[in-house]
C-alpha cells in the first residue's frame, strides 16, 4: 500500500512479466482497481491485443533485460510479477530488478520442482524473490480438495484450513432446499454456519433470514471446516465417496495430481506421447498409465471408463479437454471435469455436461492477489472463475483509527453485495487453559461465524465474501487503518 503525505492511498506501481494465461488475468484483475499496470512479453502482438482491452502500458523486450525493466520503469515501480514461461526467467528478473532498481516486492511463477525445494534460493543473497508460486501445484491442490468433496463445486480454506467455504449446487428435495435460510439453525442446532452467497441463474441474490433456496441455486457454504460436511448434506444429497478416478493427460498438473492421490484412489492415466508416458510409468508408484487419444472412444470403453467416479481432463488443448470430458460422460463416468485455460470456454461449458470447468489462471490468481490487495491480506481466492472473491483481511487499528474495530457488524456502512461470514479470532489466556479439544491449531484460535451483534477486534482475522471483484476497493477501504494509526 502506497500512503500519500495526508494519508490516502495511491496506485500502486506494478510490472507483470509475462502476457499468457496467467499474467492476463492478472492484469484483468488490478488495472479495474485503480492501479497503474505495466505488462512486458516479447510478443508484440499478444501485447496489442492486451492493450486493446485494458488501460494499462505494455514493453516489447527480454523481460530479465535490465534495458527492458528500466523501460518498464523498474526505478520507480513498487511490485514486479514473473510469471513468464521460463522459470530462469522470472528468477532472473527479480534478481535484477532487486540489484539495479532495488525494487521493494518482487513475485515469481516458479514451476520447476528443483527450485522449490531449495527455499535458500530465493533469499536476497540469491535470486531475490519476496514471493514463489506455482500456479501448477495450486490448481493440484485444489483438485484434491475437489476429490475429497465430490458434491463440491469449489472448495477454498482460510486461517490455515480452519475455516472452509464450500459451492455447491442444490438440488430438489434437499432438506433445506424450499425452506428460508432461518431454517438452518432449526436442521443443525449444534453447529454455527453461514450462507455467505446465492447465485441464482447466475445472478447473485443476497442471503437474508427469510430467503428461499430454490434448486439449481449455486450455494457457497461457510463453516469451520470440521462443520462442512453436515452444512452441505442440508443442500444436496452426499455422493459416495471417490474410489475409481481416471485422469486424462500426464503433463505438468496430471504428474503432480497422480503423485498427490494414488495411493488413496485407484488411478489411470492416459497420454497420448509414447515416450512421456513411459516416463510417467516410471515416475509413479500405483497408478496405471497407458498410452493413447484421450478421445479414443474405444480405449474409453476398454478402460471401463463406465465404471470410474471421476474423470479429470488435464491435457494442454482445451478443445480436447472438453471433448474428452463430454466423451467421458456420455460413457457413464459419474463426474467430469475439465481444465479449461480460455474463460469463455469455462464460462460456457460449465454446469453443462461437464461438471466442473477449472481455469488454471483465475484457480491460481489469488495466491499473487494476497500480495497485491491494500491492508493485511492473509488470503484472497477466486471464486466463480474471476467474478466473485474471497477475502481474508487482518484487522489492525484501534477504535480512533479503525472504522470496524470495536463495533458491532450490524454497525458497518453496508456494502451490498459484500458479506462478512466468519472471524477467527486468537484464544484469550483463560479461554486457552479452559480449552481441551484436542484438534491442533484450534487450541489457540476459535471460529466465530459472524452475526449481526457480533464484535470486531483487533487482530481478528474477518472472512469477507463479495459477490463481484468491483467492490474489492470498497472492502478495503473499509478495513483500512487511518493515518494517525499507521
């Protein structure tokens, strides 16, 4: 956050290396917020069409050159994101930008497994990077949690997976389904949940006491995450648990996805590359691999792809990933989903045939929007591919300075469209010694679903859902501490 002399925010000065998937939308996501956006790519014309579609600058160059980062403005710039293709790349401008330009936060894409396991690499003795992510591992993770609640439509976790927001996407007869959301306490006494959106045909409608869940309601759920199971259960009938999972490509995210549940599932990979896929079959421990077109009707069906829970399509073509899904579930596979890089594929095919569409880059943009958003931001995620978010913000300040510290909820300027669902909140010294529950970190924090008395202290860590990524500024202008404060 950058403070002017009378204490208000300015832009922020950003660089984006790199105009793919994943720099796009990171520059879709920050230049609608006020902030001054530069983007390099040694493609001039991906650069112009980009330009074409945002106020933002754009560099033609090498993006580790200093030439180019100087050009860029590097010498009066308060954040570089590497996200470039080339993991030498990104560490390499962000060791440039930290020798020459001493440039204060510095964030690389870093893909490579090598990398990450050498944490010593990026201290500012060596490349110099604040930030490492690795939007391949992210969208892996978040895979698994899919595996893990197969009703689910997203799954996100917040304070270090004490609190979980759950989509999901009601259904006919479901207990709570034709009832008001007062209803809930009446079906769950014994646990404290909040229904933190609705979006109905795609149009957000604001969770009151009195509003009907009707079917076909797209329902993000907000509980501790030892509640979340019996939350969703009022929703939507359980799906049996997953055994039987085929995934569909073995590139950079179907190898990591493999390697994270096959000891747990009953796994088989296809890709089509021969060699890759002796290589794969030499990499993994349990899973099958075969080598074939994920397409291929035939070695579907001998696959007995009738009889598999879930079907996963991971490979590098989005029009294959769809084609193989819909293939999928017309054989009888019992879920699909498909990773769908181009948005407006996403957005079409998603709730179709297709179960889930997951975009790699609006799955992974939170990681580097947690760095980018004003305050102390512990955790932003991407909901309903990019038009929604997820915020966790830490609340600093005291009663003179902070417009929500020490006031009850019911006492905040409303923002439509914004709910805060939850709080997590350090256990106090008695409460601690009185607390016996044997669940690890919950020892020392305890989750606070927010209701309209409840009130806001400092250090709390306040969970805030907004149904549109525009009223981010609002929010943090909200959570802001004043400038005597700061």
């Amino acid at each position: 956050m950058i403070v002017d002399s009378r204490g208000s925010k300015t832009s922020v000065r950003i660089i984006i290396l790199g105009a793919g998937q994943v720099g796009t939308s990171v520059a879709e996501s920050l230049v609608s917020e006020a902030n001054d956006i530069t983007v390099v790519d040694v493609d001039a014309a991906r650069l112009a069409q980009l330009q074409e579609r945002f106020d933002l600058r754009t560099v033609v160059g090498n993006a580790s050159a200093p030439s180019t980062l100087r050009q860029a403005g590097a010498e009066d710039a308060d954040m570089l994101i590497a996200v470039t293709q080339s993991d030498q790349t990104n560490l390499c401008a962000c060791k440039t930008a930290h020798a020459l330009f001493n440039l204060p936060t510095r964030i690389a894409r870093v893909r490579s497994g090598d990398f990450n396991e050498y944490a010593e690499l990026f201290s500012k003795e060596n490349f110099a990077v604040d930030y490492a992510i690795c939007p391949e591992q992210i969208v892996t993770d978040n895979l698994v949690k899919l595996i893990e609640f197969p009703e689910a439509l997203q799954v996100q976790e917040f304070a270090h997976g004490l609190v979980s927001l759950v989509a999901v996407r009601a259904f006919e007869g479901g207990p709570l389904v034709g009832h008001p959301l007062k209803d809930l306490k009446k079906h769950l006494p014994k646990v404290d949940a909040r229904i933190a959106a609705i979006f109905r045909r795609d149009n957000p409608v604001t969770p009151e006491g009195d509003t009907i869940i009707e079917g076909g309601d797209e329902v993000f759920c907000l509980a501790a995450t030892r509640d979340i199971r019996r939350v969703m259960h009022e929703m939507r009938r359980m799906d049996k648990p997953v055994k039987r999972i085929m995934i569909a490509g073995g590139g950079n995210i179907g190898f990591r996805l493999t390697r994270a549940i096959e000891r747990d599932y009953q796994v088989k990979v296809i890709d089509h590359n021969k060699r890759h896929a002796e290589w794969l079959a030499e990499k993994v421990s349990k899973a099958l691999v075969l080598q074939g077109d994920v397409t291929d009707e035939k070695l579907l069906e001998d696959e007995n792809i009738d009889q598999m829970d879930l079907f996963i399509a991971l490979t590098n073509d989005d029009e294959n990933n769809i084609m193989a899904a819909l293939l999928a579930k017309r054989l009888g596979a019992k879920r699909v989903v498909a990773l769908i890089n181009r948005r407006a594929y996403a957005d079409l095919v998603q709730g179709s045939q297709i179960d889930i569409a997951i975009s790699p880059a609006q799955t992974s943009i939170g990681a580097l929007l947690a760095h980018v958003r004003r305050g102390d931001v512990a955790a932003v995620h991407s909901l309903r591919r990019g038009a929604a978010e997820a915020l966790e913000i830490v609340v600093h300040g005291d009663e003179k300075s902070s417009q929500v510290v020490g006031r009850r909820i019911e006492q905040l300027p409303v923002i439509r469209g914004a709910t805060i669902g939850a709080i997590v909140r350090r256990r106090s010294a008695r409460e601690s010694a009185v607390f016996t529950d044997d669940l690890g970190e919950e020892n020392e924090h305890k989750v606070i679903m927010a209701h309209h008395d409840t009130v806001i202290r400092s250090g709390d860590h306040v969970i805030v859902f907004v149904v549109s990524k525009r009223l981010v500024p609002k929010v943090e202008k909200l959570f802001a501490v004043g400038f005597s404060f700061l």
